[in-house]
C-alpha cells in the first residue's frame, strides 16, 4: 500500500491527525466540526488569547452562534479539540487545513503575508505523505504559486475554499456543497477528509477553476448588492418606495432582488472582488462599478442623516448621532468592516458626537433609552430583530430632537413625530 492509500485509509478511520491553522471564523468551526466527527484536533493561533479561550472551553467568537459553543464545550472536554501557537505540533500532522486571513492592502492588492507564513512554519515539521488543504481564499493563480514554493509533489495540495455565514456555520459546514481544486491523488485525499463533515456534494475541479469559483461567488453576491442599492438611490431621486418597487419585480417568477442597505460588511464581500481582478489584463468594469456603489453606501446614509438634523433645526455640530447596529450582520455581534464605521467616520467629520447601540456586541449593548436619551437623531443601521419592536413613541420623549434614519426598513411606516429618512423612501 501506498504512502497515499494509507494516508487515505487513516483518514477513512478516522486516525488521522488534523491540525488547523487559524481559528477565527473559517478554522474553528471547522476544527470542532472534525472533532465532533471523531477526529483528534489541534488548532494553530498566533493570538494567545484565542488558544487560551479555546483550552479553557470557552467560545471566542459570536456567542449567538447556533450549537458550535456547546459542540466545542464537549469535544474539548473529551481531548478531541486543543490549541496552540507553537507550529511545531504540526510534527505528527497527517492532515494540516490552513484557514488565514487573505485580505487586500491599501492599492486593493492581495496580501498573503499570513498564509506564507503559515505555510513557511509549517512545512518545515511536516512529512512528505501529509495533505495540506487550503481554505483561505486566494486570487486566481495562487495555488500553482505556492506549489512552487513550497515543493509539491513533496505534500499534498488541495484548494478547499469555505462557504461559510456567521450564524449558520455548523449547518454551512454540513449541507453546503464544497469545490475542491486539486490534482487527483490529493483530490482523493481531500474527498476523503471533507466526506467525514459534510453531507453535501463535493465538486472536483482544477485549481485554478476552484480560486475563481470562490472569489467570483462573493464577487456576483456584491454586485447583486450593488443593484439593490443603486435601485434605491433611483427611487429616492424619483420620488418612489424601493421597497415596495423591490416587492413588485420579485413577483416576477424569474427575478429577485436583495435588500438594499447601507452598504457591505464581513470579512469576504468587500475583498474577494479585488482579488478576483488582481492580476487580470482587463478591466473588469462591471466588479469595479459595484465596489464603489456599495462602498458609497454607508457615507449615503450618513448624509441623509446630517440632511434630516437641518429639517429638524439640530445643529449639525455637536449633534448626537446614535447608530443602532454596530454589526454588519443581522442578529450577530460580527463587526468585521461594518458600514457603522465608514458612517461614523463620515458624521464625525462633519462634527457629530457618534455613539453606537448594539443588544448583540459587548461594550455597546444595555438599556435602549439610556443610549438614547438626548440624542438627536437615531440612525438604524443592522436589521436586528430587536429594533423591529422598538416604540418609537417611547423614545422620542427622551431624545433632544426626533430624528430617525432607517437603513433597513425597520420602522417603517415612519413615526409621525420623527423627520423621519428612510434609505430608498423618496420625499
């Protein structure tokens, strides 16, 4: 038998030792997903307090995530699940999922200083039959990169890309179809392993074919976005109602619109477009049109915030400008490039005291009319549950001017006391 087959084989038993590099919100869930599935796990991080965390069975990341805090609990508890940031327990790795962080820089370039150094530290403990299995999304071309300059054939390499969403990411894991980019023995390898968590389809393919499967998903989902939002900022200059517009074409069997917003968070939408364009020969005009719509979004809706403070007589210096919503994501604490702060930044140049409310983020959440009380305008920025049953007549008496900016169509029909902008509302 083969190094490859008996790679194979432990991996079908289950006596394969995976290590995990990178334990934000792609690496951990995947960690304990593999733990819970009877494998032994160890999770890289070279953020102390996230190993600590995850030693003392405590979840690090959103804790309104469905069942993966209590999974971890119990995997940790029975051994299956450890963390460290030393790389040398990657010695007696046979499996090794890299999930890092690949952002762009300040020019829109990718940056993949931390998957090199990822690799950098972990190849020099590893034996020649260990599948190294990528997650980190990477711009077309990446991986023929770094076959060169980490050996292959010495190990393994598959493109594994995630397709996960905070708030569902244990059912993601399990029922979202997987594209594996690999040449055919570390396909097999890949299949093997991935078939022990996931329940969906896996799709073999090159990888190439799978890095631009990835950042062209994230890349379509923006620009969807992007027309949502500009279909918005139509109906505000025509005078109509977005929403009810948006409700009319999705009776249309074959169309379906998004929700406009106040632009576009998270960790994947804003970059991956950038990286599916970065060593292109053409321009990609339609990729770069929707970045900038919903890049334009949140400082959209921080104008119609500074234009309904002036209806309402409140000087625009020194107004209180409460945002409700730092999360970019509904019903979750995630705050990775939320449009609250690009809305921040626009208000508080224009000489705004900015202050924000969340019930789902530590340090932001309490009492809703103790953050309220003497404000002048209220922006809602997430579509929390929470804000859907505020009574705006209740908070209206505790703030200095009734001002009230809603993204998300959350108090609409508007609060008759309020100067009241919605996004999409036209006068």
């Amino acid at each position: 038998m083969s190094e490859t087959d008996e790679l194979e084989q432990r991996i079908k038993t289950k006596e394969a030792k995976i290590v995990v590099i990178g334990l934000g919100y792609v690496g951990l869930p995947q960690a304990v997903m593999f733990a819970n599935a009877g494998f032994q796990v160890m999770g890289i991080d070279i953020c102390e307090a996230r190993v600590s965390a995850v030693n003392a069975k405590c979840w690090p990341l959103d804790p309104q995530e469905p069942e993966l805090p209590a999974m971890m609990q119990e995997v940790a508890h029975l051994g299956k699940l450890r963390a460290t940031s030393d790389f040398g327990a990657c010695h007696d790795a046979d499996v090794v999922i890299v999930a890092v962080p690949t952002p762009v820089d300040e020019s829109r370039q990718p940056d993949f200083s931390a998957l090199v150094d990822a690799l950098t530290n972990t190849c020099s403990y590893l034996s020649s039959s260990v599948l190294i299995a990528i997650e980190s999304t990477l711009a077309p071309g990446t991986m023929s990169d770094l076959a060169a300059m980490f050996g292959e054939p010495s190990f393994h390499l598959a493109y594994c890309p995630e397709r996960v969403t905070p708030g569902a990411l244990a059912h993601n894991l399990r029922q979202v179809p997987r594209v594996i980019g690999a040449d055919s023995e570390a396909a097999i390898l890949a299949m093997a392993l991935y078939s022990q968590v996931c329940k969906a389809s896996l799709y073999v393919t090159d990888p190439l074919s799978a890095e631009i499967c990835k950042c062209a998903e994230n890349a379509y989902r923006d620009v969807q976005l992007a027309f949502a939002n500009e279909l918005a900022l139509v109906c505000e200059d025509l005078g109509a109602d977005v929403w009810q517009v948006r409700q009319l074409i999705n009776t249309c069997p074959w169309r379906y619109v998004l929700r406009p917003g106040p632009g576009v968070g998270g960790a994947c939408i804003p970059k991956d477009p950038w990286l599916l364009m970065s060593g292109l020969s053409i321009e990609a005009d339609l990729l770069t049109a929707a970045r900038a719509t919903n890049d334009w979004m949140p400082h959209h809706v921080a104008d119609l915030t500074l234009e309904a403070l002036r209806e309402a007589k409140a000087l625009v210096g020194g107004a209180i400008v409460v945002i409700l919503g730092v999360a970019y994501k509904e019903n979750t604490s995630d705050m990775r490039n939320s449009p609250a702060l690009a809305m921040m930044e626009r208000l508080i140049k224009a000489g705004c005291d900015v202050r924000f409310y969340d019930p789902f983020v530590d340090g932001y959440n309490g009492d809703l009319l103790t953050a309220l009380a003497g404000a002048d305008a209220a922006v809602i920025c997430a579509g929390h549950d929470d804000f859907y049953g505020i009574d705006w007549q209740e908070v209206g008496q505790v703030m200095r001017h009734k001002v009230l900016v809603d993204a998300r169509n959350v108090a609409w029909p508007a609060p008759r006391e309020f100067v009241y902008r919605g996004l999409g509302h036209g006068k």
